[in-house]
C-alpha cells in the first residue's frame, strides 16, 4: 500500500525513494570532488612541500575555486594530512585484499611485502610526501601511519603465530621480526626514491622475499624453496 501526500499526490513512499537516491548522488559528487582535491595536492604537496604550496596553486591545477577548496578543507594543513590519511587507507586496503587471498601464513608474507612495494610504486607522491614532511609532520604522521599500517598490527601477529604454531617459522620476538620487516621495506623504498627510481621495485619482491623469509622459515622444506627461488 502506498500513502499519499495529500498535497503533491504523490506516494510517500516514492518520495523517501526519491530523497533516498538524491542524498547518494550528493554524496557520490562530494565524494568525486573530494577525491579530485586530494589527487591535485598529492601532486602539489610531493613536489612543492608543504611549506611552499599553497592553496591558490592547489585550486588552480583543480580547476576550481579557491572558496570551493574551502568548503571541503577548513585549511592547507587539513588538507595535507587528509591526502596522507587516504594514502595510508589505500595501502592498508591493497595490502589486506593481498594477505587474505591464502591461509599459507608464508603466502600472506609474501602477499604483503608485493602489495607494499606494489603500492608505492603506484603511488610514488605519497613517498615524497612521507620523506620530506618528517621534520613539520614527524608525530602527526608517524601516528596515522602506525593507526593505518599497524593498527593491523593484530593481524599480522596473527599470521607469525599461525607461522610459527605450524613450524613454518622459527618462534621468534615477533615484535621485533615485524620492526625489521618493515624497516628493511621502508629502507628499500626511500633508496628507490633518492637514487631517482631507475627500476622497478616491484621486480626487488622475489629477493626481498627470499632474503627476509630464509631467515625466519623453520621448515626445511619450505626454506630450500625460498633459497632456490631467483
């Protein structure tokens, strides 16, 4: 049964309908426009700085008004921090749509050390972004970037004990095995950034790999496989 609004003749129902599917093409333009915003000053940001790019720049490489900017971000420096919480959101995204593709706790190793070198190669503004806006942004990054990545961090313990429980991987600090598995990617990263990017760092997955996973695989058999991969 549908109940009319005496004065349109129209169905109430129709009209929450309507309203319903009017409010998610509002939010899907925001959204688009957001998104818009946020590409132009990743650009801007990775190769001006934050000091020295400001929101005139920003506004006119967007095609849009100064005051339109405004109206998404209250300021430049909220502006900044929302480009590298979006960043950190798609790393973590590529990086759990790789892991939960296998039960093998070494694939899910293997998975995620691919999805992040994968993603920074793809999304080579937010490197400059996290390099060279330590010093202005050292707290404030460092914090999302541990709420983003290792706000997960349950997970990927997870993955080591499972590892370890099934003798895969030698019981270990696990702490400790996830800090150096970081470090040694992040390293490799920042190296790949300041020498000018002259390969690709996702052909850098399979020695990562076997230089990393050797070290930690208890199992034998499963160790010769990495050792004996190129």
């Amino acid at each position: 049964m549908y109940i009319l609004n005496r004065r349109t003749g129209q169905s109430i129902k129709g009209s929450f309908e309507m309203k319903a599917k009017d409010r998610k093409k509002i939010e899907a333009r925001i959204e688009q426009r957001k998104n818009q915003i946020l590409d132009v000053a990743s650009l801007i940001f990775s190769k001006e700085g934050f000091a020295r790019a400001n929101m005139d720049e920003i506004a006119k490489a967007a095609n849009l008004g100064k005051g339109t900017i405004y109206r998404y971000f209250k300021n430049k420096r909220a502006l900044f921090l929302s480009v590298v919480d979006r960043g950190l959101n798609k790393l973590k995204d590529a990086i759990l749509i790789e892991v939960e593709e296998t039960d093998d706790p070494l694939k899910k190793i293997e998975n995620a050390i691919k999805a992040y070198l994968s993603f920074f190669e793809k999304n080579r503004n937010l490197i400059g972004i996290l390099i060279h806006e330590q010093s202005s942004f050292q707290k404030r990054i460092a914090k999302r970037y541990f709420e983003h990545y290792y706000g997960n961090v349950d997970r990927i313990k997870q993955t080591f004990r499972a590892g370890i429980e099934q003798n895969l991987i030698k019981d270990m600090d696990i702490d400790s095995v996830i800090s150096v598995y970081t470090s040694m990617l992040n390293g490799l990263i920042y190296m790949w950034q300041i020498e000018g990017r002259k390969y690709r760092l996702i052909d850098k997955v399979p020695i990562v790999t076997k230089i990393f996973l050797t070290g930690i695989i208890k199992d034998k058999k499963r160790r010769e496989e990495y050792e004996k991969a190129k």
